[in-house]
C-alpha cells in the first residue's frame, strides 16, 4: 500500500514532531562540504542547489534540487561517514533542514510517512538508475531530450553551463543542441 502523501506533505503534517529549522543560503553558498559528516534531510523551499563532487580534472554535477524537492548527502546521511559531494547554492535559497534523528523518529511512530519515505527512496533509486543508463548509453542530444522531458523546470531554474556539465557535455555542445 503506497500513501498518497508526498514526503514534503506528510513533513508539513508532522513539522512539530521533526524539529524542522530553516536555513537561508547565499548565492554560491555550501550547503554541505566533501569531507564532513551531515546527517540531515533537505528539502528546498526557493531557490536552486546542485550537488557535485570533484573528479581529477574537474566538477561533476550529480543532480540539482529546486523548490519542493529532498537533498542531501547520501553516504552522510545513511552511514554518517564524511561526504564526498558538495552542495552548492546556485542562487540565493532557503532550505528546511530537517535532522536524521528526528526524522527515524517519526518514520518509526507513523506508518503513513514511513510509506512516504519508502516512496521517495525508491522514486530516488530509480532516477539514479535512469541516469546510471543515460549517460554511456545515449548520444547527447537523446540526453538531452530525455532530461528536457523528465524536468522541464531544470532548464528554467538552472544556467546552461550546469546542465551541460550535468548532461556530460561540452557548453558549446549544448548551446547547439539546445538552438537546434
């Protein structure tokens, strides 16, 4: 039985049990730095948030978050270990940081935002499986048109030189691409 909820609704219903703060970020601000442990669930209120990690030649873009949508570090937030990624406001932004504790808290005490929860990891898993295939297998332009039509917002929220480098391409690639 999936709930009908999102995980943002049923974080709305439970806000007092959560311990949910809020926290404003300039342009360009980290959110979360590669090499120390956060064990928060972000969710994006305004503004946008990419989050990378850096390879021996340069950044790469793993995913964005924008209004209404859950970031965080995965491998901090799951086994509070140091983070290898970066998030970065692209914008000014402001996030709802709700803390790992509270949150296994009210997962635990409430059955319909345990099935919430569920639902966002696997709608999760299931994207990075989509992007996992997208990149070796498709030609940039069918990259292009793939994320163009799973997130629309993504190129209104976010510059071009970020999506280029998310999509593995070279700006003036995707500057042709996109004119085409």
């Amino acid at each position: 039985m999936k709930s009908n909820k999102t995980l943002v609704e049923q974080i709305i219903v439970n806000a007092t049990d959560l311990n949910i703060t809020s926290k404003n970020l300039s342009r360009n601000e980290y959110l979360i730095s590669a090499g120390k442990v956060d064990a928060n669930l972000y969710i994006v209120e305004s503004g946008t948030l990419r989050i990378f990690y850096l390879s021996e030649f340069d950044e790469q873009i793993l995913r964005f978050g924008y209004k209404g949508s859950t970031v965080t570090a995965l491998e901090s937030f799951f086994n509070d270990k140091p983070s290898s990624v970066y998030i970065q406001a692209l914008k000014k932004s402001t996030v709802q940081v709700i803390p790992k504790a509270s949150l296994k808290q009210v997962i635990h005490n409430n059955s319909e935002f345990q099935l919430a929860y569920i639902n966002l990891l696997e709608q999760f898993a299931l994207q990075q499986m989509e992007r996992e295939i997208d990149i070796p297998s498709h030609s940039p332009i069918e990259r292009y048109k793939r994320v163009l039509a799973r997130s629309p917002q993504l190129f209104q929220e976010v510059p071009a030189k970020y999506i280029a480098n998310y999509l593995r391409m070279t700006p003036e690639t995707f500057s042709r691409i996109s004119k085409s």
